[in-house]
C-alpha cells in the first residue's frame, strides 16, 4: 500500500431480474457493479475481488460475465448459489467488493437496486425507506 491510509474493505449490494434472461442478468449486474464503484470512488486497481451469489431461479447468465465486460478481468471473480431459503427474495442477485479504500468503514456505501431494495435498509444510505 505504499504509505497511503488506505484499508481493506467489504461492501455489499444486490439487484433483482424481473426475468431470467441473459440481457437482464448481464444488464442489472452491470448496473449494480456500476453503482458500486461510483459511490465508493473505486476503480478496477482497488478491488482485490468480487463474490457473487444468485439464487436458484436464475440459470442464463453468470453475474461475473457482466463484470468481465466492465474491463474488470484482471479482478478475481467468484460465483455461487445463495441459500435457497422459504420465503426469500426471487431472481436476486448478491454481491460482496472486497477492495483497498481510504474511507472508514461508516463511510462506506452499499448498493441496493430494483427489487432487492427491501434488503438490508440499514446498510444502504440511500436506498428509499
């Protein structure tokens, strides 16, 4: 880190697919990473790795795909199935930045889009209440 105050980190978010389709995978994980990086002021060069997990309706895209095409391919990448729990939100997709920032932990922003809005309020900042 070179002298600099910067820490690692973990941020969170989610966004949901109104269809399991490639595009709405691609374009919803695309938008989400997007956010991600812009209110945290992060680039690719701050990211050690990104873990995504969707639940088990959705089958057409890997949420990785999306991230590869935003120039993120030197950033590991990491896929898997989120519990399948009664009850939980559908056509959901999760994912954990674990990066090197300068900004405490407090300041940190989480991203909640779409339907996944309803999770987590507490972390988001400034998602609708």
């Amino acid at each position: 880190m070179g002298g600099d105050e910067r820490a690692v980190r973990a941020i969170r978010g989610a966004t949901t697919v109104d269809e399991d389709t490639r595009d709405q995978v691609e374009g919803r994980t695309r938008a989400l990473i997007e956010a991600l990086l812009e209110r945290n002021d992060l680039d690719a060069d701050d990211l050690v790795s990104i873990v995504f997990t969707t639940t088990s309706d959705i089958r057409s895209q890997f949420p990785a795909t999306a991230a590869r095409g935003l120039g993120l391919d030197q950033v590991p990448l990491l896929g898997a199935m989120e519990a399948d729990v009664d009850g939980g939100l559908a056509r959901c997709i999760r994912v954990l930045v674990t990066c090197y920032t300068a900004r405490a932990r407090k300041e940190l922003r989480h991203v909640y889009l779409e339907g996944a809005t309803v999770l987590r309020r507490d972390l988001a900042d400034d998602q609708p209440q």
